[in-house]
C-alpha cells in the first residue's frame, strides 16, 4: 500500500483546522490526487438543501439523486489531479466514553435517539469524514473548547486495522481490542458516493464497534 493515504488524512485534518468559523452547514467534498498532494473540492449543494433534514438524511437522498436523476458532481480539470474519493463535513455533539462500559452504552443510546445534545458530559466537534477508492474510511475531528489543539485523525482499514494520530482517538484505539469498522449513515452514504462515481463496490460494514457523534 502506498502512503498516499496518509496525504489524505492530513488534508482532512487541515481542512477542519483552518476553519475560523462554527455553526457552518454541512459541505461534501470530491477528493482528488495530484502528484501526490491530496486536494479536496467542495460541491454546489445548495444551502437550503441542508435545512430539509437531518445531514446524513440529506447525504442520503444526495445518492439518491445521483441514481435516480443522473445529478453529477460538475466536471473537475487536470489542475484538480485523479478523483479519487469523496469526503463530507459537519459539525455535531460527541461524549467521551470507554467502550465496553455503562457510560458508553448510555451515550450511544441517547446518539440513536438524537438527544446526546442533553448529555451533561457532550462537547462540540467539527468533524469530517472520507472513502477513497481503496474503501479506506478516514476521519478528523476537531473540539470547539480547544480550537488550537491539532485535530484527531483516525484511518480505517477494509481489513480492520485502525491508525489513530492524536491522544484521544490513540487511547481509543488501545482500549477497544478490536477491529475498527465505522458504519452509519454518513460513511454508508459516501460508499455509494464513491461506487457511482469511480466503480468501487462499498464495503460490508458491520454496527460501528466506535459509536457516533449527534449531527447538530
């Protein structure tokens, strides 16, 4: 495998940490290579679209107009390099835990329910998330009470094998002893993404092993 992947994660990680502004609407992103720099390019979803619904809802019946209306991202240019993934932005809520406990479990409970924003322990993040055409899942997260920390970033493997680069995604991979396998609707969505627009068959994602955060 080659280290391109690490080019990716990094460019997700900058993109958040740049960010000055929070309380932005969701954005999806083509992710594209060039001479191995990673690069990302925003689509023209329209503002009011992200007010229908929830985003990964949104996201979603984004794929679905992909499939049913033929809708295609607009055409990229060779300045933009080889479309090789594609990644999506938000901001929500997220409750440190430690998998296997009862904390844990309460906090992915009110996450199902979309009530974590009542969690008396909930911080906010900025968060994104990407699928390459190799099906690596990557993430980045940032924390708005410590905007200046680097963000966390974690690469997902399709065998199961997890890199973490940050102390709070580091000690959670230490603790969990298992495969890291993320899931839910938002990396759901971006496999489909990725299979109507490069051919790649998504991957069989199992219930996240990790949990989520709540979109806000």
């Amino acid at each position: 495998m080659s280290r391109q992947h690490y080019a990716i994660s990094r460019a997700l990680a900058r993109t958040i940490e740049q960010r000055r502004e929070w309380d932005e609407p969701p954005e999806v992103y083509r992710l594209h290579v060039k001479q191995g720099r990673a690069l990302l390019r925003p689509l023209p979803v329209p503002l009011v679209v992200w007010d229908a619904a929830r985003p990964p809802e949104v996201l979603g019946q984004l794929c679905e107009a992909m499939v049913h209306t033929g809708f295609k991202p607009p055409p990229w240019t060779e300045a933009d390099g080889e479309l090789y993934g594609v990644a999506f932005r938000h901001e929500g809520w997220w409750v440190e835990t430690k998998p296997g406990t009862m904390a844990h479990q309460t906090a992915r409970q009110m996450g199902a329910q979309h009530q974590l924003y009542r969690h008396p322990a909930r911080v906010e993040i900025r968060m994104m998330y990407a699928v390459d055409r190799e099906q690596i899942t990557y993430s980045a997260t940032q924390y708005r009470a410590d905007p200046q920390t680097p963000a966390e970033q974690l690469i997902a493997y399709p065998d199961g094998r997890g890199e973490g680069f940050g102390p709070k995604v580091e000690e959670l991979l230490a603790s969990m002893g298992a495969e890291v396998h993320p899931a839910g609707a938002i990396v759901e969505a971006l496999d489909r993404m990725v299979e109507l627009l490069l051919g790649v068959k998504p991957l069989e994602r199992p219930s996240s092993v990790m949990g989520g955060p709540e979109w806000s």
